[in-house]
C-alpha cells in the first residue's frame, strides 16, 4: 500500500516537473513531502522553501501549483485560486489538473462542513473544468450543499447553492430535490414568495399548494351590543385589549342593523380607539365599519356609540387571516 502511494505522490511531482522543467526534480518532491507530511513544522518549510525558489528562479507553473496546494492545505482557500489562477497564465494546457485540485478540496471542504467554501471551490473547479470531460454529478453536489447549509441556518447560502444546482440539473429527479430546497426555505419565511415561486418553476402550482394551502379567514370575537349596553356617557365597550383576542394584523368590524335588518343612512355608528392611537371617532352613515389592526393602546377598550331612538344593534367581530403551517411531509414526497 505505501509503495502504492508512494508511486501517486511521485506522479503527482513529475506532471509538475514535465509540465515547468525550470522547477529542479528534487526541489519537487522535496516540498510536495513536505506538504503531504501535513504538520506546521513541516507545512512551514514548504513555504520557505518556496519562497526561496520564487525569488531564485521567479514565478512558474510548477512553483504556482505547490503554492496553490499550500494554501489549500492551510484551509487559505482564495489564495489557493489566486496561485492556480497563475499556474493557468503560465501555462493553459494544465485546466484539467487545476479544476480537478480545486474539486477535491471542495469535496474535503464540504466534509468539513465547510459549505460556503465548498462552493467557492466547486464553482472554480467547474469554471476550469474541459467542456469535454465536464464533472460529474455537478446538481447533486450543489444540492447537497444547499441542503447542509440549510441545516446550519445559512439560508442565503442555502439558497445559492440551489439556484447552481437548478443551471445543473439534468433531470426530473434533480429538479425535484431543487424545488423541496426551494419549499424548505420558504417554509422558514426566507423570501418565501420568491422561493415558492422558484419552485413552481420546477414542479408546478398544484405542488406548491398541496404543501402551502392558501390562507383562511376566522372569527376569533364576535359579540353584538346595543344602546343597553351604554355607559353614562353612552359610550359602549366593546373589545378589551390586553383580555379579548386581538393581535397585530387583525381586522375589526362593526355591523349595524336597524330592526328587520333594514339599512339606513341616518344614524350613525362610531368606533372610538383609544387616544393614544387615535383621539378622534370615526364615523360611518352605512352601518358597517372595518379597520384593520396595526397599532393599539396596551390597555384599554374599543368604543361604539349608536344614536338613541332607533333601536340599533351593532355586532363587533376580530376577522384574523389564518396561514395553515406548510405541509412538510409532502416536500419528501416531490
């Protein structure tokens, strides 16, 4: 097995060697044992070593590629692109080296967890990579690193790792998998009208409202007074804030009726909110009055006021637009 090895990392120095013959063989295998040794004393020697060589003999293919895999040894993932963007203006014919580099430190990346650099690497990998002999599985590796980012809470990241994968994909199954990302993330109110959106896209309204129903409107109060139920001031109380129901968003109405429910145009319905909200009544002459709720004293109550005489009634409800939670199970499903 070591002599297996042995006979990789030999071959490894060599493509460099042929490829740049200013870089001295020994030179070579001197710093690519270095840096497979992997320690800092000896990651350390590697780069003074090359340092020395970049001064002595300048800038190459050769010294740019064990630049490259210093940095990427180091986890220094945008000075490793740097260095095997030089090796490529030294010499182009070495793209399928560089691209395949840059995919297996994306893959070790994502191992670690990594995603963010993950998919740096991989878009540079990909960017590099002979339109002839292209990488393989690209959707699924983006995919999967949407799905891993997502799980992180890194959902922007999540997000673009999706949208690459959706450029990608070659089938049904992968634009299935893309669209669930999608729903997930919409699920968890990042942009969620956009991702839902992205999602139709792929696998159509239907699905997309099989596991987001559309919302629903409930009566969550609703009592009906009349000028009974005035105080001295002929001011009646309706909702209590702080005890009845009432949430940001909410709408109330106020529905008045003359006896036989006949509509009228001269009495007047009054709403009052409250002076801290606001210190004037609001009026209507058509029986009925809505608002909806966005801000409200922290205590206190809502006030009607019906004119005497006409044997009014008027009923207040709390109408709230209920979002039923999305139906996660049928993302597995796609």
């Amino acid at each position: 097995m070591k002599k297996f090895l042995t006979i990789i990392i030999l071959a490894g120095v060599f493509a460099i060697f042929v490829s740049t013959p200013s870089l001295a063989w020994n030179d070579a295998k001197k710093i690519e044992t270095l840096l497979n040794a992997g320690t800092n004393e000896s990651m350390q020697a590697a780069y003074t070593k090359l340092n020395e060589l970049l001064k002595k003999k300048g800038s190459n293919a050769s010294i740019q590629t064990l630049f490259g895999r210093y940095h990427l040894k180091r986890n220094n993932y945008g000075a490793a692109i740097k260095a095997f963007e030089a090796v490529l203006k030294h010499n182009h014919t070495l793209t399928p080296m560089v691209s395949n580099e840059l995919k297996l430190a994306s893959f070790e990346a994502y191992k670690q967890g990594n995603i963010r650099h993950a998919k740096l690497l991989l878009d540079h990998a990909i960017k590099y990579s002979h339109p002839k002999k292209p990488i393989q599985n690209v959707a699924k590796l983006y995919i999967n690193m949407g799905t891993q980012a997502r799980a992180k809470r890194q959902y922007t990241l999540s997000e673009e790792c999706t949208d690459r994968a959706r450029v990608y994909a070659q089938n049904e199954f992968d634009q299935q998998r893309i669209a669930g990302n999608y729903l997930y993330l919409a699920a968890l109110n990042h942009k969620a009208e956009e991702m839902k959106n992205n999602a139709m896209k792929l696998v159509g309204q239907a699905k997309v409202d099989e596991i987001f129903p559309s919302p629903r409107t409930e009566v969550v109060f609703e009592k009906t007074y009349t000028v009974a139920d005035a105080d001295k001031n002929e001011n009646i109380r309706t909702i209590e804030v702080g005890k009845d129901d009432l949430r940001k968003g909410d709408l109330i109405e106020v529905i008045g009726k003359l006896p036989d429910n006949r509509t009228y145009d001269v009495a007047e319905i009054e709403i009052f909110r409250g002076k801290n909200q606001n210190p004037k009544w609001v009026k209507t002459k058509e029986g009925y009055y809505s608002k909806k709720v966005e801000i409200y004293p922290p205590k206190g109550f809502f006030y009607i006021w019906m004119e005497k005489g006409l044997s009014i009634t008027a009923t207040v409800r709390i109408v709230r637009v209920i979002h039923p939670k999305p139906n996660l199970q049928y993302i597995a499903k796609l």
